[in-house]
C-alpha cells in the first residue's frame, strides 16, 4: 500500500490531518510511526518557503511521499501579523500564545482576522531524491479575532478565531470545521494530486 508522510510531530495537526486526509488511497504515517525525529529550522518569510523546507528535509529522510504544512493567523491591526511566526509569537519562553495574541490586539476595533495554510508536497522526481518535485497548494480561512476564549474544541487559535456565525472554530463540530477551514481548503486543492499520486506509487 502507498504510504505518505505528515511530516509534522504537532498532535493537534495530526489528529486533524488524519481527518483530512482519510480517503487518501493509500495510508497516511507521521514521524513517530517510521521513527524519524527532525528539527527543521523555518527561517523563511514566506509559508511556502517554510513549509517546503519541512517537506524536502522529511521526504529525504524517509523516501516517502511527504506533505508538511506551515499555517498562521493575520490579524488587521498587528499589520497583519504574526503571519508565519504564528508559532513562534511572543518568543521560545512564550507558554500562552492565545493570550499574549490577545493582549497584543487589545481592545483594538481593527480584528478581521484570517486563518493561512500552506502546504509543500515532496515526492519523487526525475532527478532522483537529491532533487525532490516539490508542489504548493494552499487555503484560507477569512474571519475575526474574538475578545475573549469560547469553545473546547480544535487546538491552537481557534478558540479566538471567530468566524461571520458568531461561532469561534472551537465550537465547531470536526466536520463543519474541516470543511471551512484553512487546512480543510489546503487539503482539498491538494487532493487530486495526492490521488493521482499515491495511486501510481509503489
């Protein structure tokens, strides 16, 4: 069976992808499963840059097929950002990036707020895996910044992550979510490609 690599160890986007990701025709593995540990740097200003750079790293250290992504929120009134430090926000000692986020917009009136998703696929090319095909697809989410938490589900932002129903993504139902959101979209440009691809992979 074909096999692709999530190239991610972030529980919350596995169980999210996985999702995503289940009528793939082959079997979807990530990092603990073939016993890779990679810390890939994202230094790039750009998702793309990011989320290729995780794809190629992870693609040559298995063989396999690899999808990375990197994702951020915008926010209108910090310039759009933090954009793709989303993870990095507020530095390494940061343990409540929600609410620095928070606290950084304020009682500001400008929130819209969008969701971004990147993805990188690294498969095989014609010249071999030295020089990995490398494909982007990606997905946004358009919304606002909520002045407070609501919700228990989702991971990262969502609780602050209001969407024009007035429900954040924490309050969402899995479906409904990863039908509207940022990575769902990723996903599902991605997905013929991946088909097409893992269908003729041996």
């Amino acid at each position: 069976m074909s096999e692709l690599l999530l190239a991610t160890a972030n529980r919350g986007k596995q169980r999210e992808f996985g999702r995503l990701l289940a009528g793939i025709p082959g079997r979807l593995v990530f990092p603990q499963d073939i016993g890779i540990e990679l810390d890939v740097p994202e230094p790039y200003p750009s998702y793309a840059g990011n989320a290729a750079a995780k794809a190629e790293a992870y693609f040559r250290a298995s063989g396999l097929p690899t999808l990375a992504d990197d994702s951020g929120i915008e926010v209108e009134a910090l310039d759009w950002g933090p954009g793709v430090v989303t993870a990095r926000f507020g530095g390494a000692d940061v343990s409540d990036r929600v609410a620095l986020l928070l606290d950084a917009v304020g009682d500001s009136p400008r929130r819209a707020a969008r969701m971004v998703c990147v993805l990188a696929l690294a498969s095989q090319s014609n010249g071999g895996a030295d020089t990995p095909r490398l494909e982007i697809f990606s997905g946004t989410m358009d919304g606002e910044l909520a002045r407070q938490r609501k919700g228990e589900g989702g991971f990262g932002y969502d609780p602050v992550f209001l969407l024009p129903s007035g429900s954040t993504t924490a309050e969402l139902p899995d479906d409904e979510k990863d039908r509207l959101s940022h990575r769902g979209r990723a996903v599902a440009a991605a997905m013929p490609r991946l088909r097409e691809l893992l269908e003729n992979h041996t």
